[in-house]
C-alpha cells in the first residue's frame, strides 16, 4: 500500500516539477521552439567545456570564461575532446539548412549541455540562451555564492526571423566615450542583436578622425556645454569654452570594430549629409552655398531650425553645398577614409531633414538646376545623393540612406531606412531596393516612454507595448527585400550612458523579439512576465532600464458641471492602482482604483502608484491637476 501511495504521489508531483520548470524559462528573444524536461544540469566546481580549438572560436571561448570565471567562480577548462564534458560546443561538419547561419540547437540534460550550430555565431547566440537559463546572479559584475547553479531540462532550436536587427546610438549631440559605445554593444549582443548603427556627425559634432581634414575634430568635435531641454538653450555668454564633446581616433574606431565583431556585431557608420552638417561646416566653411559661414559654430543645443512651418526652414545654414565641387571631393576623402574603418558593407550617407531655404537663396545652386534641368529643390538633393551614392560604390561599399533619399528620384542601387513610418519603405520596396525599416511609429527610443510628467521631454510618446507591435515587413512587400528592422536612439535628451541605458531597455528587449522571434509566438502579456525576471538580471548586472510600464495611462475627461475626470489605464496586467487626491503619498492601503476619478474641485495633485500583490512595483507619480486641465484645451 505504501508502494501504491508513492507511485500515485509521484505521479501528480511529476507534473508540477514540469510546470515549474516550463514557468521559469524566461528567453529574450522568443526562440523558435522550445521543449521542456523534467530535471535540472548542476554545473560541477570545475566546468569543461568541450569545444573546437581554432582562432574563430575565440570570441566564444571568451565569452563563456569570462562569464562564468566572474559571477560564479568556478574554473572553465576548455577541451578538443572531452566525452563527459559539462558543455559541449559542437561546429556542424554539414551545414544544417534549418538553423541557417546563425541559427542553434540547445540541449539541456541532467547529464550537461550540448550546443550545436553551422558556424561560431549560432554557438555563441546558444552560449546566450544557456546564461538566461540560469540563475539571474550569472550576470553579477562579481562572484556570487550561496547559489545553485543549475539548468532546467530542455530542448531548442532556435534561428532569426531577420538577418538585421539593428539598434543605432547617436554620439554627435552628447558624445558617449569608446568604453560606453562597448557596453551598449556589449548589451544588445546579449540579445542576438547584431547590427550597431552608429550615429557619428550632425550638427553638434563630427566624431571621428578623417586624416585629410583635421579640423573635422579640431574644431567640429565639441562645442558649449548645457544641461536642460535641448533645443530650448540659451545664447552663448561671451567667451563661454567650447570643450565639450570628444570624438574617435581611427585607432578608437579600429578596437570597437574588433570588439563589435568578437560579439558578431556589426557597424554601419553614419556621415549625415547634406542636412545636419553645421559641425562640418563650421570647421570648414567652404563647404556651404552660403555667404557668412564661416562665422558659423558648432551647435549646442539652441534652436536652428523652425518646426513650425513647412519644410522645416533652417535658421542657419547647415546643409552642405549641392552645387560646389569641393562638397564632393570632401566627402570622397571622407568616405574614402571611413570605408578602410568599418568592414560592413553598408555606409549609411543620412539624406534626412535637409532644409533647403538657403539653397533657393544660393546663386550656384540655382546655376545648379539650370544646367541639370532640376525643377524643384528635392532633385537638387536627388542630384546629390547619386553622386554621392557613386562615391560609395567607388569605395566598395553598399549606399543607404533615411526615406528622404527617395524625393525628387532614388539612385539605382540605394538602400532605404525608412523611419517617418513604414510608407518610404514600401515604395522603396515596389521600385525593388533593399530597406531596413526603422519607422517612428514603433521603434524610436528617444520618444517618451510613460506620462509626460515623468520623463524629459520629447514631443512624442512610445510605450513598450507599441514597440512590441512592431513588424518589419508591412502586408503587400515582397519580404525577401525588408532586410529587417531596427530601433534608433537620438540623444538630444540623453546627456549619458546611464540615461542611454534607461531609454534603451525595455523596449530593447522588444524589438529583439520583434526581429528575432517568429511572429506567430508574440504574445505581449508573455513577454512582459519575461521582462520582469529580465529587470532582475539587470539589477544584478548594474544596468538601467526604465521601469515605465508600470505607469498608468492618464486620460482626461469634462463632466457635465465642467468638472474633470480621469481614468487611469494599466499598460500591462495584474497591476492594481492606488491614488489620492489630498497631496500625500498613497500605498496599497489607500484607495483603489476600479474605474473613472471624478476630480475634487479643490484638489491640486493626483498622486499614483502601482502594486502587484503586496509588492510596489511603479514609481510614485504626481500629476499637478492644472497639467490635466491643459489637456482639455
């Protein structure tokens, strides 16, 4: 009877053991498949590895040392041959078709770990499945005890939807340092994302070093520095110092090349012409259509351009000269040097936001037209980049550029990255280019990502759950031209890598599954619960990420007395909401909200917090009543 009652206990245990191992699984992105099994691998004091010994296999060997060496202690010993090895790391000898190039097959049993991939980026995106399979504490900056080391049971196969999936930093309107720029790489690399676009000119600095025009950095690589809402600064004081900034050796460039590619990353550069130029003209004038420029300097942060009126008109000119020969020798040096740089074979040219007020004022550029027979502004720019697209492919490298690149005519071989929504993308597409989409609607990180009154100001919002709406290839587009998508982060409001971080993550963790996961497995409520234990990993590895999702929606409403009201709408589930209204700080023991807020007619602050169960999990938010009653207007 006591055999018989064990059976039937070990029975119904059995499938809780399973659940509770399927529950923990907590992969960002979303592999293709994912088979759990009862039982857990403990890894052993001493860790072997069984791996090929070769110069390629460097960056995996590395990574899984590193790793384990610093958040566990233990020694990895790495082997040609070692049957009863802990992990396995096995090269197919014949290439399997079903995982592709990047592509992995992982195998958890309470024996060890077996990794099984076409070539050493398949092995190591499986190494960084094999780390969120275990313990948060594997991503701790310093040894970790009192932990039990252990991965679930469990079979993968995993490959990407996409062969791009990119994240662009802006260096030139705050310059981030050579070691930051790693660690962002460093981050998105943990996520299998492997396209790093860097944003390196505009017009508050030129960051790399171009031998043939010192004065690029001399003079083009800093200006004033202020802290407050960009766009909004204040004129310069007199002699106020312009040291603020930095820029890249070639030397600088060539290690994070070499570094970016050790975590199978790639770099697109960025040179943005012929708009967002004023770092560039303002080191060497002759490079502008307009009389003056050379009393032009490097931008700060004050207002140049009016976003008020059509076309945006720039209040000075920071576009480059479409109809001076020097323009196009300049930028066959610059491209020149920068096509020695970055291995990629892509140089994104910019193309965007070029005002072109100053250009109808230019004498050359109407001589320009006349002799090209270009009827309107956009063809002058159309003129420039098909030269300046012959300038790349003179360099062997591949020519992108923003949407913008399609008005007034596309050159023949273009790529497009379309951000001003997915629309320059599709016709781009229907005319047969290439294009990597990056459209405002779901990927811009520089956005807000809560309520205004929590976060710097931009002129726009993207929650996290629109960012997970995203879809690189729109219906009707041949997808074999999307090459895949990308998320940008421009920092006119990001003064540091730790604010870089927090615009980043986790709308990061999105777009990696966007990119990477196959569609039909998104699941938004799913992969917040991943988000979550993610955050822990985070915390563990001194990473900011923004904890936005947490906060509510705020929508303001007029009752019939004219009186406001307010509903407040959780972004993501099982979060309850509590508020006052008497200007003190409520917690789970203050009211809870179960539907609209009539306003007090007194009341000059509504204050907001969200829990989860007993736990407070969203930050405190104080909405002054008069920023709700502007609203209405």
């Amino acid at each position: 009877m006591k055999k018989f009652s064990l059976l039937v206990l070990s029975c119904l245990l059995a499938p809780i053991a399973f659940a509770q191992t399927t529950s923990s699984f907590a992969i960002i992105p979303e592999p293709v498949k994912t088979t759990p099994h009862a039982g857990h691998f403990i890894l052993p004091k001493e860790i072997t590895v069984q791996a090929p010994l070769s110069n390629k296999m460097t960056p995996v060997l590395d990574l899984i040392k590193n790793k384990f060496s610093t958040s566990t202690g233990k020694m990895v010993h790495v082997k040609a041959s070692a049957p009863s090895a802990a992990i396995k790391l096995v090269l197919n000898s014949t290439a399997d078709n079903v995982i592709g190039s990047e592509g992995y097959y992982l195998s958890a049993k309470t024996t060890g770990v077996t990794i099984r991939a076409n070539t050493e980026a398949g092995l190591y995106y499986g190494l960084q499945t094999l780390f969120q399979l275990l313990p948060k504490e594997i991503e701790s900056k310093e040894v970790v005890t009192n932990v039990k080391w252990m991965v679930p049971a469990v079979d993968i196969t995993d490959y990407p939807r996409f062969n791009w999936r990119g994240l662009m930093l802006d260096v030139s309107r705050h310059f981030f340092t050579k070691k930051e720029v790693m660690s962002y790489i460093d981050n998105m690399a943990k996520y299998k994302l492997n396209l790093f676009h860097w944003h390196l000119t505009d017009d508050e600095g030129w960051r790399v070093e171009i031998k043939s025009y010192p004065k690029l950095t001399t003079v083009g690589a800093y200006n004033i520095k202020r802290e407050g809402e960009f766009g909004n600064f204040q004129p310069p004081r007199p002699n106020e110092p312009r040291n603020y900034g930095g820029f890249y050796t070639q030397d600088d460039i060539r290690e994070v090349v070499k570094y970016a590619q050790d975590r199978f990353v790639n770099i697109l550069p960025e040179v943005d012409v012929p708009g967002h130029s004023l770092a560039a003209v303002a080191s060497y004038p002759e490079l502008s259509a307009t009389a003056g420029a050379d009393k032009y300097t490097v931008r700060y942060g004050e207002r140049i351009m009016d976003w008020s009126k059509p076309g945006h008109p720039a209040l000075v000119d920071n576009t480059l000269n479409p109809a001076g020969e020097f323009t196009y020798q300049f930028l066959d040096k610059v491209i020149g040097e920068l096509s020695q740089l970055f291995p990629f074979q892509y140089i994104h040219m910019g193309g965007d936001e070029c005002a072109k007020n100053f250009w109808e004022q230019s004498d050359q550029v109407k001589a320009l037209m006349a002799k090209e027979n270009l009827k309107t502004q956009e063809e002058v720019q159309s003129y420039f980049e098909k030269r300046v697209e012959k300038i790349v492919e003179s360099k062997g490298k591949k020519f992108i550029g923003w949407d913008e690149i399609l008005e007034g005519g596309l050159g023949p071989n273009a790529a497009v990255m379309s951000w001003r929504g997915v629309k320059g993308g599709i016709e781009a597409a229907q005319m047969g280019h290439e294009v990597v989409m990056s459209p405002t609607t779901f990927v811009y990180l520089d956005y807000m990502q809560s309520d205004r009154v929590m976060e710097p100001h931009v002129y726009a919002s993207l929650r996290l759950s629109k960012t997970y709406e995203f879809d690189p290839v729109p219906a009707g587009v041949n997808a074999k031209l999307i090459k895949g998508g990308q998320a940008n982060l421009w920092t006119e409001q990001v003064y540091n890598i730790r604010q870089a971080e927090y615009m980043t993550w986790p709308r990061g963790f999105a777009l990696a599954e966007c990119v990477w996961s196959p569609a039909a497995k998104k699941n938004f409520n799913t992969f917040f619960s991943k988000v979550e234990k993610h955050f822990a990993r985070f915390d563990e590895a001194e990473i900011k990420y923004a904890p936005s999702a947490y906060d509510p929606d705020f929508k303001v409403g007029r009752n019939p007395d004219s009186t406001l009201n307010v509903t407040l709408t959780p972004e993501v589930p099982e979060l309850d909401i509590y508020y006052s209204f008497d200007n003190s700080y409520p917690d789970r023991f203050y009211p809870k909200y179960t539907g609209i807020l009539n306003v007090p007619i007194d009341a000059t602050q509504l204050k907001v917090i969200t829990y989860k169960g007993k736990q407070p999990v969203g930050r405190m938010i104080s909405m002054p009543i008069s920023e709700l009653r502007s609203r209405l207007k």
